[in-house]
C-alpha cells in the first residue's frame, strides 16, 4: 500500500468519524454521552470533552498555586476559581465512568470548596493529593504534572 493511500484511508475514516451528531447528555455507564470531538468542517478530532476539562483544570490549579504562594502583601485580591464540573463530560474512555470515579469527583469538589474558602498551601495540596489518588486508578498520565503542583513536601 503506498504511503498516499495510506494517508487517504487515515484522513477518509477521521472524516467519517467526524459524521456522527450530538449525542445526550452523560449517564453514569457512559451510553448517551455529549460527544463534542468532532464538529463540522474539522479534519482532525480534538481531544475528548473530560481530557479539555481535565487540561483547564490544571491550568486553574497552576493560577490556584502561584496566588497562594505569592507573597500576600503585593499580591491582588483572591481571584473567584469556579468549580470544574469534569465528572459531567464525555471522557475518552467510558469505562471510567464508575462509582469510585463519582466519589472521587464529590471529593475533589469538595477541597476545591476549601480552597476557595480558606486559600492555604495545606488545602491546596490536600485539592492536589485528590487528584493524585485520582489518576492513581484512572488515567496515570498526567501524574507528573499534577504532583509537581504540591506546594509542601
């Protein structure tokens, strides 16, 4: 097989797996997830609705650190960090979508809570060990990164 059609098979079956609509919305054994990863005119699908979320939510995390370890006599007013509703979208792999998982979140959600309400190291990184047990069990990847935003030892 030359390496064109090669490509043309790739880009052809990307294309068709780009066809399928909107699906409901997330149910706790994955069927009728909302499937945003393709949308029209893309050739490539983005990565999935939880995999985005997962990335924002590290992106808050890192602005979360570096205001609590700031130095609080420059630093602004505490910024309003808005809860993540992460556990609400598609994931990439459906199987996730357990009972541990859901109580994982509620626990995540609830040190997030904390740290809003009383910005210390000690809170944020008892938010940060949630997501280390976490992905301890589901989805290791990102492990490096999310131990790297502990701020105590």
């Amino acid at each position: 097989m030359s390496l064109r059609a090669f490509f043309c098979l790739l880009i052809g079956g990307l294309v068709l797996a780009c066809q399928s609509g909107p699906q409901d919305e997330l149910t706790q054994n994955g069927s009728g997830l909302e499937d945003t990863t393709c949308s029209q005119g893309m050739e490539l699908p983005k990565a999935s609705p939880m995999a985005a979320a997962m990335r924002a939510m590290a992106e808050q995390a890192e602005s979360m650190r570096a205001w609590i370890i700031s130095d609080s006599s420059n630093r602004p007013a505490q910024p309003a960090w808005a809860p993540m509703p992460f556990e609400t979208q598609r994931p990439t792999d459906t199987t996730v979508l357990v009972d541990a998982f859901f109580e994982k979140a509620k626990a995540y959600h609830e040190s997030h809570r904390l740290v809003g309400e009383q910005p210390t190291a000690k809170n944020f990184d008892a938010l940060v060990s949630r997501c280390i047990a976490c992905h301890q069990s589901h989805c290791p990847g990102p492990l490096k990164r999310i131990n790297r935003l502990m701020i105590g030892s």
